[in-house]
C-alpha cells in the first residue's frame, strides 16, 4: 500500500537559464529515486538521497506524486525549460522506472528538456522514445542530456573521481544521443580532490577544448565540499581546498566559448572562495557571465584584483602535486 503522505521532490525551484543567446525561464527539479546505482563518486553527496530499496511499482508511484506536487506549485505555462536530476541517471530504470520517467515526460512535453544521465544508460532507442514524447514540434532541439564528464583525462577522473567510465565511453554515449536527435551537455568539475590549483586549471582549461566537440551546452561545476563524502575527510584533514575563485575567472576568461557555470557555495568555505572580502562581487559576475556571456564584468574584477591574488598566484606557482606511491 502507497503512504498517503505527500512526496515531495529533493528541491525544485525556479531560475533564469541562457539558452541560444536568450534568457529564459527554468524550472529545476531533483526527484528523489532509488538513488544512483554507481554511488562512489568522491565529491558526490547524493549518496542518502534516495528512497529505501522498494517494489519498482511503489518506486513509480511516489516519483509520480513528487511530480504531481511538482505541476501543482509551478504552472506549466512559467517556464520554458526544464532541468531534471535525480541523484543520478534519469535513464536508469532501477532508479527512475520507465513509466514514471513517462510520466515526466508526458508532464513536460512542449518544453525544452534536460535530463541528467550516466553514459551507460544512454541508448539510441531509449531517448528517441523520450524525444517522442517530450516533442511537440515547438523546439528544434527539445531535449539534451546531460553527462558528468568531469574531465577529459582518464586518469585524473578514475584517481581523483572514481566515476567508473573512460572519455571514450562518454563519445559513445555522445553517439548514441546525438543519433536519437538529442543535444549534448557536459558537465566538468573544477577541482577534484588530489590536484593542486595549477593541475586543476590546467585541466579545466584542457578538457573545455577535448569536450567542445562532442558538446552542444558545457557547463563548469565548482567542487565543493558535501557532508560525508571523501572531499570532506580530506577538507578536515586540511588535504583538500575548494578552487579559488580567481581560477574559476581565469578560465572562464581564457575559454573560446561560452561556459554556464553556476557557483554553488561561492564565497563559503565550503565552496570555491578568495579571501573573503572580494567574493561575492566575483561570485555574482560569473553568474551574470553564465547569462550574458559577456565577458567585460568578469574582466573588470580580475584586472582590479585584490590583496588575496598575491596569494592565489603564489599556490599556483609553489602547490606541490599530490603524491600517490607508485608501488604497492
Ligand atoms: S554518478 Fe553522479 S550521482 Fe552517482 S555517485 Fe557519481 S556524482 Fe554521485
Ligand atoms: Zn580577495
């Protein structure tokens, strides 16, 4: 039997988004399902955010009401996008069951689309059944999926992550969505554990030109530091600190094309940060930039500086790198 207690998703909340040079209105929502079936990622604090292990009917059933809630206190006719996580993989039936992900899509047809999946779980045939149903002829790309990619280094993100794929099963799952007719978006992490500032810039800045190609949307997530996660023991262990904000201006600033980025946590502790006093103009400039793609604000308060952007260039010169024995 189905409690009669309301379900609410994880969070879901209204925000502007660029999409094709406009702004437009975007609704988020994070449904809580059965949770991400990888669960290892070092950075991620999704972990307990699931439902406990249940009956794929009773699953259905409460992802279906947190969408009923969902249509109930947003009208469909505020936004035009739709931003969908999970905590995981949208396209992973242990998590979300088909016919809630239909549900979802049947709730959202007419808009524009993202969904956020690993890349194993996307298959031609799944999201071209999505597509039609999400597709009502308004856009000409209705939907994207959306991919961590983190970085284009192998390496970096099975020491650093622990995602558990290669950069080529992300061009695979590439393959498979852009046949269906979806568009691409990737997400990359700044800073991951166990790089210094200059390894994690560098990188950042390496993966935004490997991944343009296979990319419609790139979009930057900033490391921040999550309650019971590998990234917090290292933190309290003073072993981790999140990238400065001065990195983030830097490449964003030096990028060719347009990179979202929203700056979760910015100016926290726990979050990308300088020293304190110059964040939250910064903060608000990347957020802007995100929207405009107008890099002259971002410009403006890296070439005014501040007392910390000593200090930033210092670790970037003098961080020594992590080191992992090479031997057992
Ligand atoms: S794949 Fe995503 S949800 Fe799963 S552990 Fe990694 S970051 Fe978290
Ligand atoms: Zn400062």
């Amino acid at each position: 039997m189905i409690s009669e207690r309301i379900e609410k998703p994880l969070a879901c909340w209204m925000s502007k988004e660029e999409y094709a040079g406009e702004i437009i209105e975007c609704l988020t929502v994070i449904f809580k399902s059965g949770g991400c079936t990888w669960n290892r990622c070092k950075m991620c604090g999704y972990k307990s955010e699931r439902y406990h292990k249940m009956a794929a009917e009773e699953l259905s059933a409460r992802i279906r009401q947190q969408l009923s809630w969902v249509l109930g206190e947003f009208r469909p006719d505020s936004y035009q996008m739709v931003k969908i996580f999970t905590s995981g993989s949208f396209f992973d039936t242990t998590e979300v069951p088909s016919d809630a992900r239909n549900a979802i899509g049947e709730a959202f047809k007419g808009k524009i689309v993202i969904a956020e999946s690993r890349t194993e779980y996307v298959k031609k045939d799944v999201v071209s059944d999505f597509i039609g149903i999400i597709d009502d002829s308004s856009w000409e790309k209705p939907f994207y999926v959306a991919m961590g990619l983190e970085t284009t280094n192998d390496y970096i993100r099975e020491k650093c992550i622990d995602k558990g794929h290669t950069f080529d099963d992300f061009k695979d799952a590439v393959r498979e969505g852009r046949d269906a007719g979806a568009g691409i978006k990737t997400y990359l992490m700044m800073k991951p554990p166990y790089l210094t500032e200059s390894e994690s810039l560098l990188d950042m800045q390496k993966s935004i030109k490997e991944s343009a190609p296979y990319s419609d949307i790139i979009s930057m997530n900033l490391c921040t530091v999550q309650n019971r996660t590998e990234v917090e023991r290292l933190w309290k262990q003073k072993a981790y600190r999140p990238p400065y904000l001065w990195s983030v201006l830097q490449v964003l600033i030096d990028s060719d094309i347009h990179i979202h980025s929203d700056p979760v946590g910015g100016g926290k502790r726990r979050g990308p940060h300088n020293c304190g006093k110059c964040d939250w103009d910064i903060v608000d400039a990347i957020k802007d930039y995100s929207l405009t793609n107008d890099k002259d604000l971002l410009k403006v308060y890296f070439d005014k500086g501040c007392d910390c952007m000593e200090e930033w260039r210092y670790v970037l010169k003098e961080e020594k790198p992590f080191c992992m024995p090479l031997t057992e």
